[in-house]
C-alpha cells in the first residue's frame, strides 16, 4: 500500500464516523433498521420472503433500492475510480447532506421514506470511498476493516512484515465509526431524529468548503493561464 495523502486519512475517519451516526440513528428508529450497509438487510429480506410478510419486503427492498440509487448517483457525480483532489466530491456530499435532512420529517412520520432516504445518502458516501493504489476504503461498513486487521494478525502470528499503513487505516476508520455510533445513540437520546441535523452538518460543511476550494483553484488557473 503506498502513502496515502493527509486528506484521504482525515475524510475517512470523518465519514466513518458520519457513517455510524447515521446507521445508530436508523437503528434505533421506529423499524430498528440499520442503513449503512446491505448485509443484515439482505439477510431480513429473505426472512420476510420465507414468511410472506409482504410489509417488510417491500420496506426492505427499499432500503437495498435507496442505497443502490445513491451509490449510482455518487457514481454519477465523480465519474473516476481513482481517489484525488479535484474530482467533484463535495457535489456528492452536499447531496448526501441533502438527503440526510429530507429524512428528518419522514423519519418523524414514522415513514418507511426516512430510512430509504438515510439508506440513499449513505449509499452515496459508500461509493466516494474507491480503489486508492491497492487499498480498499469503505466508511459505511467495517468487515472489510476487520478482516484487514485479523490478516495483519495472521502475519504477525508468523513472523511475515506487517502492512502497517493498511492495518493503521482500517484502526482509524473503525474508531471512527464506533465513535460516530456512540455519538449517534446520544444525539438521539437527545434530539431524536433531529440528531441527523449533526451528520448533515459535516457533510453540508465538508462538502460546501470543498466545492469553495475547487472554484477558486480552477479560478485562480485560469488566472495565471
């Protein structure tokens, strides 16, 4: 794995944390339905389809719908696979921002909408994660982070060097989601669904400070061109 740039460090870990505050608040919800990764849901589709529970299949395959969608949009928007400064990030994480305060008053509702619109935006984070010279960065799930590190353990069991990069990457961006999570369960036991006001706020800022920076780049090129 080579050095990856400070940014990439900083963001992963933010949106990690990000992450884990939107998928704790989701949970902890009228459906107690987690948003931020596939797996569990996946799972609960093919209990309510052996059941014939008609009510959570189609919730369910909202919420794998939503979160696609939103992987597609992100795809949309940054049209690269490869992680650097100037693709068009911070469109994706306003929208992300967007997505997360539409859910609010639907989550309120106590409608299926809120949790597909969750799902959504993080499925748009997912995909701003990418290939990044052999390193595999998700925020919005941590099994590919654990085996990461139950790897690096292996390896060290046998005496083989350690990806210490790798393994410090996967470290942070777990931290970071459980720090997101513990965030999460404490904004909701406060503010309820107004807790996703905190999450929307970092993406909003993050996005819109991004997208600042980018015009004035481009302006400033332009300038000395």
């Amino acid at each position: 794995m080579k050095p990856l740039p400070t940014w990439v460090w900083i963001g992963a870990v933010t949106l990690s944390a990000v992450a884990g505050m939107v998928n704790v608040i989701g949970y902890l919800g009228f459906a107690h339905q987690v948003v931020s990764h596939l797996t569990g849901t996946t799972s609960l589709l093919g209990v309510a389809l052996a059941q014939g529970d008609g009510r959570s299949i189609g919730f369910l395959w909202g919420v794998l719908i939503a979160f696609s969608l939103g992987a597609m949009c992100s795809g949309l928007i940054i049209q690269d696979s490869t992680l650097r400064l100037g693709r068009r990030y911070g469109v994706a994480l306003l929208l992300e921002s967007a997505l997360l305060l539409a859910a609010i008053p639907m989550f309120e509702r106590h409608g299926m909408a809120g949790a597909w619109l969750a799902a959504m935006a993080c499925g748009v984070q997912n995909a701003l994660a990418t290939t990044y010279s052999g390193a595999l960065i998700r925020t919005t799930h941590l099994s590919g982070m654990f085996t990461d590190l139950g790897i690096g353990l292996g390896h060290l069991l046998r005496g083989l060097p350690l990806p210490m990069r790798r393994l410090t990457l996967s470290g942070l961006i777990i931290g970071g989601f459980l720090g997101g999570s513990l965030a999460g369960a404490w904004l909701f036991a406060a503010w309820h669904y107004h807790a996703l006001l905190v999450p929307a706020a970092i993406t909003g800022v993050a996005g819109g400070g991004y997208v600042a920076w980018r015009q004035w780049t481009l302006a400033r090129a332009r300038r000395v061109a």
